[in-house]
C-alpha cells in the first residue's frame, strides 16, 4: 500500500513556516509523505525541514508590494500558481491539503478547493490573516493556535494551539533559573517585520539598569542587518556583554538559557516560549494591520506570565522600569516562567496531525 500524501502550503515568514515545519516532522513520523508548496521567499525558510519532505517553489504574489505594473501581474501569477498545482495534485492524488497562511499558500488552498479535496487551515494568531480569512470558508476545518481565534461567522475553530518544531520540544519544560546575583540571560527578538524598534529602545533599557544587576547582564539581541552595526557598539560602549546577530539558529537553546525574553509577540515565539516556559516582556507590531499580536500576547499576559508593553509606550525608561521589576524579584519571575507552562501545549502538532488524518480518513468516503 502506498503512502498518503500530505501537501503543506505555507507562506514566506518564520511565523508561518515553523508550524507548518513541526507538522511536516510528526507526519513523516506517522509514515505519510509529505510536500510543502511555497514560493521563493518562503523557501528561505526551508533549511529546517527534514530532508524527506519534498519542497515544490510555486507562482505566487501579493497586492500589498509593488507598482501599478506588478499588483496588475498577481492575478495572472496566481492563476498560474493554482493550475500549476491543480496538474499536479490530479497526477499525485494528495489525500489532505494543510495551509499555514501566507500569499504563497494561495495556489495549493485554490487548487484543493476547485478539486474537492480534503482540506483545512491551521491560523497561528489570534486574527485570521488574510488568505486564511479568504479561505476559512472553503475549507473542511480550520485549526487555532492562539485561542480565542477571532473566525467569519458560521465557521467553528478547533483550539490546537501553536505547533512547535522538535528543537523547542527537546526542551519543554527546562529548568528555570530565577534570576539573582549571578549571570543572567536576557533574548531580544524582534521578528522580521518589527525589530527595529527593539535595536532603539531594548539596549538604553538595559543600560539604564542600576549596575549591581547591570553587571551580570547578557544578551543575545537580533537585530536586522541596517541596526546591527549601531546596537553592537551601544552594547560595548556601555560595557554590556551582547551577543547580535541578524538571525539566530538556535533560538531553543537561548530561550531556555534566559531568565527574560523581550521580544514581539509573534504567535509562534509565544508558542515557543510556552513549552519552553520563560517569562517575557512583548511589545506587539503596532503596524499590525489586525493589530494581532496584541491577541496573541493576551493569554500569556492574563496568565501572568508576560507583561505587554504597547509600542507607543514602549521608552527606554518604561521598559527598564519593567525589565528591573522581573530581574529583582526572583520568586515572581519563577512564577511567570511557571505561568507560562501552564497555557503551553507542546502536544499541538501531534493533534494537528490527527486532525489531518481524520480529515483524510473522511474523505476517503465521500
């Protein structure tokens, strides 16, 4: 008997590609074959995928980028996108389709519906995105990952929560040391789209620290190339021990290394940070169109696991007034890391994955 096949079609951002990454791992656990369909910016993102999944680049574009001349060209691009898929998916009979949201996932999610197949949405935020919204819909189920999952009228969300990758789930649950008069982590993430308001404010927070603590502060800071420059020589010329990079490979380590995470409030970030169980400070994309950070920051901060400083609030003196309030009180960041376990759902991925297979399972009878 041949092996099913499972088509994943995600968008060109981290936020997308890591869940649609740790389902890709658990299916091929389960015996499945499986494809990701994406586009050339979302294959940057690919280097984590287990070298069995086989990665298919499709046609793809989007209104939001561009001239007259190129948002003229994304209706033809996408039509392309979608027969190109539609060929392909009628030759090698998928047995469910997933979409993870992004422009790029157009082309497969439009083939699948024009071909009847099984097929569901996993969103990650507490907002749909817009082509999971264009789709919510059209689809078989449609899984949430930040609950509640604001969703049209008439369709009903199965809470999965965040899928994490294998790397995040080697360390669930690592021990936490609270913070005190030793060395001490802190991680500043900034996500793709919004970290350089993290490069301006997060380094004179923390040189603004009273100096018993400042001097056994370390950082690991991601910062976009255009910032890296000018944040290093900050950090060194405040005596600030700083690690920055544009991007770092291995988040999971440096997450469970740190007594405080400042950071965006990316769904999947805050899925990492619930597994991992680590106490933060997220300052939401304030020009997020759906304002949907702010939604997926709301359950770890009503938990009481993070505090969420808007960004017009966000001064270096408010955010050093905060960071001192976690680093000083050893028993309230043990609770916040504590807080965050307790909303974590490190078996997401492994639900997704059942919901996939039902899925299937159903549609073999229709």
């Amino acid at each position: 008997m041949s092996q099913p096949l499972l088509i994943i079609a995600a968008g060109g951002t981290g936020g997308h590609m890591f869940p649609a990454q740790s389902l890709a791992e658990v299916m091929l656990a389960r015996g499945w074959r499986v494809r990701l369909s994406t586009d050339a910016r979302g294959a940057r993102y690919t280097g984590g995928f287990p070298d069995a999944v086989e990665i298919v680049q499709v046609s793809s574009a989007t209104f939001a980028r561009g001239g007259l001349l190129a948002k003229a060209l994304v209706a033809p691009k996408i039509a392309m996108g979608v027969a190109s898929a539609a060929w392909r998916m009628m030759r090698d009979k998928p047995s469910a389709v997933v979409g993870f949201g992004g422009y790029p996932s157009i082309p497969a999610l439009g083939a699948a519906t024009l071909l009847r197949l099984p097929r569901m949405l996993h969103e990650q935020n507490g907002v749909l995105g817009r082509v999971n919204e264009l789709f919510a819909t059209r689809v078989d189920e449609v899984a949430c990952g930040t609950w509640p999952t604001e969703l049209p009228a008439g369709v009903e969300g199965v809470h999965v929560g965040n899928p994490v990758r294998a790397a995040v789930l080697e360390r669930a649950g690592a021990g936490y040391i609270p913070p005190g008069d030793y060395p001490m982590d802190l991680l500043v993430m900034g996500g793709s789209q919004g970290a350089r308001i993290l490069s301006d404010v997060v380094p004179p927070a923390i040189a603004g620290l009273p100096m018993d603590m400042l001097r056994n502060i370390r950082v690991s800071h991601q910062a976009r190339d255009e910032d890296a420059e000018r944040v290093i020589a900050f950090y060194a010329e405040n005596g600030i021990t700083a690690d920055v990079q544009p991007f770092f490979n291995d988040v999971p380590r440096r997450m469970s290394e740190a007594q405080l995470v400042i950071t965006r409030a990316g769904a999947s970030t805050i899925a990492d940070m619930s597994v991992i169980g680590r106490p933060g400070i997220f300052i939401p994309l304030a020009a997020a169109i759906r304002d949907e950070q702010t939604a997926n920051a709301r359950g770890l901060v009503e938990a009481g696991a993070a505090i969420m400083v808007q960004e017009g609030a966000a001064t270096p003196e408010a955010l050093s007034e905060q960071i001192e309030l976690v680093l000083s009180n050893p028993q309230g960041a043990l609770q916040m890391a504590n807080a965050a376990l307790s909303v974590g759902k490190p078996e997401a991925a492994e639900t997704l994955a059942g919901m996939v297979e039902g899925l299937a399972e159903r549609g073999k009878t229709t």
